[in-house]
C-alpha cells in the first residue's frame, strides 16, 4: 500500500495544502485527505512535510536586525512629508496634526482667561462694568494681535514669493532623479563646445581632471528649471552637480567634505554657491564623493 | 475605537515592522544595501497610500506584498546586477563550517530561480495559501501548484545538501 505509485498532481498536494491553515471545506483540501486516509505512509510524509515546513518558515523570518534602520526610513519620510506640506496651507497641515487641540485652543482664547466670565457669558449673566484697566489691556491685546497678525501675513506673503523647499528636500530630489535617470547621464551637450543658459553655471568647487567629459542637460527639480552637469572622470567614475537658481538659508556655503546623503547606490552632498544652489550626486561612496570635490582653498 | 482597528500612523508601522520588511526584502533581494533601498522605497509607498490600509490588523500582509511588487517592478527594470545562479555560486564557494542556519538558507535560497523564490517567500514568510498566491500573482492555480511543489522540493535538497556541506566530518 505504502509503494503504490501517486498520481503527480496528488504528489503536489502534500505540498500545497496545509490542513492546519487552509480552507477545510476547499476541494484540494477534502482530496488530501481522503488520499492520507487511505494511505498512512503519504499521511507519515505529510507530516514530515509540515514539520520541515515550520522549522524553514521560522528560518526565514529570522535574522539580525538591522540597526538605525527605522531612523533611517522615519528621515526619508520626514522630508517626503515636507514636501507633500508644501502642497498643503498650514492651516490644513495644523488642522490635521492636532483637531480636537485646536479646537480647544480656539475656545479658550474666545472665553477669556478667567473661568468666572466664562461662567457669566454660559448662565446669561450680565456683563460686568468695564474699568479702566480693562480697557488698557484690551487695547494692549488688540495691539498685539495686530502686530502678531500683521507679522503673520507678511511671512505668508514672503512663503508665497519663495519656494518652500529644504536643503534635504533638495538633496533627496536630485538623488532620486538623478537614480532614476541615469540612462541619461552625459547625453546632454557637451561643456565647451555649448553653454548653458545664462546664469547656471558648473560650481568652481567641483573637481574637472584632464580628461574629464562634462555635458549638461536641461531638468525640473522639485518642480523648479535646474541644470545638471554630468562628469565622467578619466577612472570612469560618475558624478552629476545639480544647479538651480535659488537661495536656501538651510544650505552651507561650501561643499561638505562627506555625504549628506548615502543610498545603496550613490553619495550626495548640497551647498550654496553666490546665488546657485548646488546638489552633487555621485555613483558610489564617500570616497568617490570626495574625488569630485576640489581641494578645499587655503584659508589664509 | 479600539487599538486593533484604529488606522496606524506611518511612523508607528516604521517602528513596528521595519526590520520583519527589511528581512522580506532580503531574502527577496540576497542584498543588505538593495534590501534596505527596498525597505525605504516601501515605506514611502505606504506613506502614500497609507488610505489603502483597510484592516490595520493586517498592516504587516500590506507592507510585505507593497515590498514584493517594489522587488518585482525593480526586476523588470533595465538595470539587473548580478546573475541568480551566479551570485549563488559565488556565496557557495565561500561557504565554510562557521556558517550559520540563517545563511545557509539565504544561500539555498538564492540558489533558486527568482519566481520560484517569490513563491517559496509568499508561502514561507507572508504564510500565504496556494489560492492567494495565484491570486497575487495572477497565475493560474494548478501553475502555482506545480510551481511551488517543485520550488519547495528544489530548497529542501539544496538546504539538505548545504547542510551535509558544512556539518563537521
């Protein structure tokens, strides 16, 4: 009974189906077990089946932990957050944050800092006599929120003049499209032969040995006109310095001597540049990172 | 609301599931650097779509299949690095008789090609049935029987033979 031959798709069952788990009533699930019915060798292999089953399950899911991975991804996250607030008032981004806080704030700003006149206005009491010094500090009050309000839209205003964008915003856009685009690299034109629009130009603080190939290209970085300049040294590293006329307070004066950022797969680092905001990106690590800066200059 | 049904917050799944998605996308990628690339990419997919997570008690399923169709859509990509049996060769030769449970398996897993390593993953690690793996992957399901009886087959014999390889004479 034990050697009697199996038919193959009979043989996958015991595979397959997991009596434990699946649907008892599924039609694979009833074949199977009328065939260990039937047949106590297969149901012995079954059960060796299962318990191998366990044992490699558990095998897989385990493994050592990966430290600093959650930091990690809760700052990439940071900055994708940022970016979708941009999109965002910032009344919405508070109403979401915090409603029922809001809410509560706003109450108790209208009620007054004292629970007796709240507890006035609630019962229809009267409104009390208003003296002098109550006077003085509702004008203080209306001073204030004038000037606080005042100061409001002026930051709103300047908020709609200026792109809103962090340096790290920056620097994860341009790793990003630059990851994403690098079937384009040194297809743009090539540096000398033509020259990029007026205004952009490649930053005095990226390295050019003899040999190397620089070509630019025309691209749209975290929505704003920028210009990349791809470099091919003569090792064959690559690198791309991403150029975009803008000033952000956020981002050093001078190239970072290490990464700002690190992916699997490229190194990045971001400054500003007079009047250019700069996003060097390279195929690799740190160390070819460095090899794309040009020795700092004598301080004196 | 109570605790199982209330929609988590991106930064508690991070906490929550990080490393169990960073090892998914290991033994789907055989590589720290690509699993971790992996891990990130699906986190900023679930931040998106975070809507989509229709029974949060089920948060782990959600991030593990956003892992595996991350790891696929890669694949299909241009850029393919290392050849499967090839990478598993080089692993092998390096084997010795320190080498742990854990990556023997990582090696007999790799040694396997990537659909049937999909599989052996969704069976093992997202403990799915043969229905929803056809389902995922919209495979017929007597294709994924066969697929997967074999594929479980093929990891046993080369676990066994790792195994046998490394065991102290």
């Amino acid at each position: 009974m034990a050697s009697q031959p199996i038919d193959p798709k009979d043989e996958d069952l015991l595979e397959i189906i997991q009596l434990d788990r699946d649907d008892p009533q599924d039609a694979f699930a009833q074949r199977l077990l009328a065939i260990l019915r039937e047949n106590p060798a297969l149901a012995k292999r079954y059960e060796e089946i299962r318990r191998r089953d366990a044992e490699i399950g558990n095998r897989l899911k385990q493994g050592n932990k990966l430290s600093g991975l959650e930091e990690r991804i809760l700052a990439r996250l940071g900055y994708h957050n940022e970016a979708t607030d941009n999109h965002l008032g910032s009344s919405q981004t508070l109403d979401v944050a915090h409603p029922e806080s809001g809410a509560l704030r706003s109450s108790l700003c209208e009620g007054g800092a004292s629970p007796v006149v709240t507890s006035r206005v609630v019962t229809g009491a009267p409104v009390p006599r208003v003296g002098r010094r109550q006077w003085l500090r509702w004008v203080g009050a209306l001073a204030t929120a004038g000037a606080v309000g005042g100061l409001g839209i002026w930051v709103w205003q300047r908020r709609k003049e200026k792109p809103r964008i962090s340096a790290l915003a920056l620097g994860n856009a341009a790793t990003e499209l630059f990851e994403a685009t690098l079937d384009g690299f040194g297809t743009g034109r090539l540096l000398g032969r033509e020259n990029p629009p007026q205004g952009y130009r490649l930053s005095r603080d990226v390295q050019v040995f003899r040999g190397t190939v620089i070509t630019w290209r025309q691209v749209t970085l975290a929505d704003l006109p920028a210009i990349v300049f791809d470099l091919s040294h003569p090792g064959g590293e690559k690198g791309s310095l991403f150029v975009i006329r803008l000033v952000l307070p956020d981002l050093p004066p001078m190239p970072p001597r290490r990464p700002c950022l690190r992916t699997s797969r490229s190194s990045a680092g971001w400054w500003q540049d007079n009047d250019l905001a700069c996003v060097l990106v390279v195929l690799g690590g740190p160390r070819v990172y460095e090899r794309f800066l040009a020795p700092p200059a004598p301080l004196t | 609301m109570d605790e199982g049904s209330r929609q988590p917050t991106i930064e508690e799944l991070v906490v929550q599931h990080a490393q169990t998605v960073f090892r998914y996308a290991y033994r789907l990628s055989g590589s720290v650097a690509d699993a971790e690339d992996l891990t990130q990419e699906t986190f900023l997919l679930a931040a998106k779509n975070i809507a989509q997570l229709e029974h949060p008690a089920r948060a782990q399923g959600w991030l593990l299949a956003i892992t595996r169709n991350a790891f696929l859509r890669q694949r299909r990509g241009p850029h393919v690095t290392l050849l499967d049996d090839m990478a598993a060769t080089i692993v092998e030769s390096q084997l010795d008789s320190d080498d742990t449970d854990e990556q023997l398996i990582q090696i007999a897993l790799q040694s396997l090609p990537e659909q049937q390593r999909v599989m052996i993953l969704m069976f093992y690690f997202e403990d799915m049935s043969y229905k929803d793996i056809a389902r995922e992957l919209g495979v017929p399901i007597g294709t994924v029987m066969s697929r997967l009886a074999r594929a479980k087959a093929a990891l046993r014999k080369k676990l066994d033979a790792l195994t046998k390889k490394v065991a102290p004479v």
